[in-house]
C-alpha cells in the first residue's frame, strides 16, 4: 500500500503517446540541414528530453544551431505535430479513479506548458489536473529538474513523502530523486526498460493500469 497525496506525470510516453508528431518534426528540422534521418531508434530518443539537447548530443549541433533546430521543429509541430498523438488505452479511467480517491493529480513535462494544455484538452484530460507545468519556449526552464523545481513550489509542496513522479525516461526518474521524491516507471513509454531499471525507480508499471495497483 503506498499512500501518496500529489501524483505528477510526465506527458509524452506517459499519458499521450505523441511520437509520430515529434519525430517528423525532428524530421523536418534537420532536413533543413540537409540531414535526411531514418534511422526511428535514433529519432525516438528526442521523445521526452528537451530538444535542444538532443540536436547537441546526435547531431553534434552547436548551442546556437540546436536553439534554431527548435524553432524549425515548431514550425512543423505547432501546426500539424500537435495534433498527431494518441492517448495511452485506459488513462482516463486512471486518471479519474485517482481523482476519485482524491489525489492531487499534476502534469509535469519538458514539452512546452501551451502544448501540454492543448494536447491534454484535445483528449478531455485536463479536467482531472490541478497544475499542468511545462518548459517556457524561451528556454528559461527546460529541463526535467527546472520543470519539477516550478511545480514543486508553485503548489507549496514541502514533504516530498507525499509526492509520486510517473514517467517513461530516465530522466523523470533522476529528476525524482533531485528532490526526494518517490518515482514510479513505465515500460510502455519510449525509454528503454533496461535505462530505466538502471536508475532505480521505487516501482515500475507496465500498463496503464498497473499504476492503479501501486498507488493506494
């Protein structure tokens, strides 16, 4: 039985499984570069960690040219990515059983906030949160850390004993542990199972469901 009071999820993965709109953003991007990428293990490591990172880290891009990748990807994403996403079968009845046992429910992603709000609202999710906290475009908070540090404490959460993080990437759960929060895998999303068990979460779900049976 584990008891918790503030349940945060990830987004992308972990509620909404919005690949194919990322990846051919990141498609079109570099293909302004002239970089034609196919290989789909490569592109689906952009699913989840700030953007910007991963053109850096792939591709090799300076700071500069990974801030103007970004923008090239928005140009694709804001109009037509957006809108390519599935949700994950079953989570609004997980969302809203959470509800009805009067957790706390929070979004907390490295996606833009304004995306966040939008892809939430165009699968009649965002009625079962009460914070939805994302990056700012302009790139003052971005990562994984800086996204949990402005929900934390815009919703004056102080014990971290009572806060569950939900995510697919290595990322949700080191972020988790920055601040001494429990954290709570899944498989389904796009982080490998094996990055995953690496970085040691408290508990790992493989469905949708599963999280109902770990949270109490």
């Amino acid at each position: 039985m584990n008891s918790f009071k503030y349940i945060l999820f990830d987004l992308d993965g972990t509620l909404i499984d919005s690949g194919a709109g990322i990846i051919k953003g990141v498609k079109y991007a570099l293909q302004k570069y002239g970089i034609k990428e196919e290989n789909e293990v490569l592109l689906k490591t952009f699913i989840g960690p700030p953007l910007n990172r991963q053109f850096t880290d792939c591709y090799g891009f300076s700071a500069e040219k990974s801030t103007e990748a970004v923008k090239f990807f928005r140009e694709y994403y804001e109009t037509k990515g957006i809108l390519e996403n599935e949700m994950y079968e079953g989570m609004d009845g997980v969302l809203q059983k959470l509800k009805e046992q009067g957790k706390f429910l929070m979004v907390a992603t490295s996606k833009p906030e304004k995306f966040a709000h939008n892809i939430l609202a165009q699968h009649d999710l965002e009625k079962y949160f009460d914070f939805i906290g994302g990056s700012l475009t302009d790139g003052s908070r971005i990562t994984k850390i800086q996204v949990l540090d402005y929900v934390l404490k815009t919703n004056e959460i102080k014990n971290p004993q009572e806060v569950l993080m939900i995510g697919d990437t290595k990322f949700d759960i080191a972020g988790a542990k920055h601040f001494g929060l429990k954290s709570l895998a899944v498989t389904y999303g796009y982080g490998t199972e094996k990055e995953l068990l690496e970085r040691e979460p408290d508990f790992v779900a493989n469905s949708p469901k599963e999280i109902l049976q770990i949270i109490k």
